[in-house]
C-alpha cells in the first residue's frame, strides 16, 4: 500500500510517498480503509524534530494522525466495530500514522462516523475535536456562564473550540483577521478582536478560561486578560513537571520540564492563575460524544481545503504557512 513517510527529522525531502506493507490487524484493533486524513500542525512539527523528546517516533514513520474510513477487518476481541462500519479515529501518539491508504487502529481510539458526515469532514474532527474537549472538560473544568479566550478563531482548532465552547454555556472571545470575522462570528464568537487592528490585551479583561493556540509571547500577553482563580491551558507548551509525570518520563525530563515552564507558571501565579499543558490523546468515547453534537448539527466542521493523496507534501506546506481557515483534509485515493 502507499503512505506518506518521514524518512529524516528536518531535512529537505524528508517526506515522500512509499510502498509500505499493509498492516496485519491485532488483537483489539480494527483495519481501516482510509478514504481521508486531516493535517493538523503538528505534523509540520514532527517533521521539524520539534516532538522528539516527547513521541515515541521511530523512523522511518507513516505521517498523519486523523482519519475516516470503512472498516474491513476486525482483530480479536473487538465487540464494538464490524467490517463494513465507517468509522472516524484519531491516532495521534500511537506509533502509526493516517496518511495511508490503510491503518491499523486500536479501537479505543475509533467511534462510528457521524452520519451526516462525509469521509472528508470527518477527517477534519478527531484531533482538534479532542483537543477542545479535553481542554475544556479535564483541564479547565469549563463551566456555563465562564468567559473564555480562544485566540486565532479561524483555525483549525480555534474553529472547533468556539462552537465547543459556546455548547458547553461560554461566553467566548477570540482574534482574527479582518477577512474572517464573519466567519468565527457564525461559528458563535460573542467578541471578535481584529488583532490588525487591535491589541485584544487591551478590549478584553477578567477571563476565566484562556486557551494558548498561538507560538510566542501569546500565552503570556493572555495573562493581561484573566482573573484570579482562572486556568489558561497552553496547548503548544512549554510543558510542564506533571506532564513529563504523567507521560512516566524520568526524574531528568521532570526536571527539565519544570524549569522550561517555570517562568510561564510563575507568571500566572501572579496573577493567580494556574497553567497546564495540554497533550491530546486519542478516545473514542469522547470522539462518540463530538460526534452526536456533530449529528445534531450543534457543531459544524471547518475545511479550508481539500488535496489529493498524490499532493499531501503540497498539503503539509500550505498548512505550514498558517494561513488555513480551518482544516486541510487529505482525500485518499481508493484502496484495491
């Protein structure tokens, strides 16, 4: 079968579609045909070796972490999948990867593909979909009435995480570009910041929730915005000593972790905050729950654009530029 490989951690042509081996299903997993996989960001930064001290990433890897597809097999013991069923799964950190014409996936990371949905929106959802969730509900404990801070509204997780948001009783807040304000407004934003025309640090105040999507100084320059007792969750780091704990890293990457996320840590305390890293992992329980909401139509997917198999390293590139509104699916072409 072909998959999309990284060869190389960094390097010019580190990526290139490959004859693989099709995978043999094991016991507990289920054999996906792939028909779509979605990009998220961090696949550029797996690329880029920016995940090394945290993936078990053995080279050479297939990329990709979401996907929608049809199941043909079903390993032993399997009870809640049968061949035929559509599925949708994320497979992030689990030593596999979607961008291949077939996956083998555990089925705990799987659930049955929202109907109203085709391969392609459903792509778009896993990572970003639990990303939001777990964010909300196991990090912030997000509570009706709350006032969050989503910041870049019109991507891929900034799309999903104000619809999520506003289902759970928010009030939300986020920045954007001039060009889609009416975009993350339809999406249920109830303040839009223009960050090229505004300094949101400067419109907005006493947030409870403060969700970090954006590299650099964001997370600091959001500290401006909240109250005391409230919990900003960083999803692009630096991690922190209960994540290395909590990832059975050793006493050395505790460390280490600690004293990169000090500062950070110390910032919030000040202002009587408290910080945490959010490192997404697959559930498909959770994904069953997205998934209803998704079926109700209280969520809607976000697909900027969509790429043939055969331009999936073009995909990656124009991800990596940032420009998406929303996500960039992959469509897989039919497997024999």
């Amino acid at each position: 079968m072909q998959a999309l490989i990284l060869k190389a951690y960094g390097k010019t042509g580190a990526l290139a579609l490959a004859e693989v081996a099709r995978p043999v299903v094991a016991p507990g997993e289920i054999l996906v045909q792939v028909h779509a996989a979605g990009l998220n960001p961090v696949d550029n930064a797996i690329v880029r070796g920016e995940f090394k001290p945290l993936l078990k990433f053995e080279l050479p890897a297939v990329m990709g972490s979401d996907l929608a597809g049809v199941v043909v097999a079903t390993g032993a013991g399997v009870t809640r999948f049968k061949v035929g069923d559509a599925v949708f799964a994320s497979v992030f950190d689990t030593g596999r990867g979607s961008l291949a014409e077939f996956v083998a996936v555990p089925e705990h990371a799987a659930a049955h593909k929202p109907a109203n949905l085709d391969f392609v929106q459903a792509a778009s959802i896993p990572m970003v979909g639990l990303t939001a969730w777990q964010s909300f509900h196991e990090h912030a404990l997000l509570k009706p009435g709350q006032k969050v801070f989503i910041p870049a509204g019109s991507g891929g997780i900034g799309s999903f995480a104000i619809q999520l948001a506003k289902q759970m009783g928010a009030r939300v807040a986020t920045t954007t570009s001039t060009a889609n304000m009416a975009l993350v407004r339809s999406l249920g934003a109830d303040e839009v910041i223009d960050y090229k025309q505004q300094d949101f640090t400067q419109v907005l105040s006493d947030h409870d929730v403060v969700l970090g999507t954006v590299k650099g100084d964001g997370v600091a320059q959001a500290l401006r915005i909240v109250r005391p007792g409230s919990k900003v969750v960083s999803l692009i780091g630096p991690p922190t000593a209960d994540f290395a704990r909590q990832r059975g890293m050793n006493v050395v990457f505790r460390l280490v972790m600690g004293l990169l996320s000090r500062k950070i840590r110390g910032m919030a305390r000040q202002r009587g905050a408290k910080y945490s890293f959010m490192f997404v992992r697959p559930d498909g329980a959770q994904l069953a729950a997205i998934g209803k909401l998704l079926e109700t139509g209280a969520i809607r997917p976000v697909i900027d654009q969509v790429y043939p198999f055969a331009q999936a390293i073009e995909a990656l590139a124009y991800l990596d530029q940032g420009r998406a509104r929303g996500k960039v699916v992959v469509r897989m072409a039919p497997a024999p």
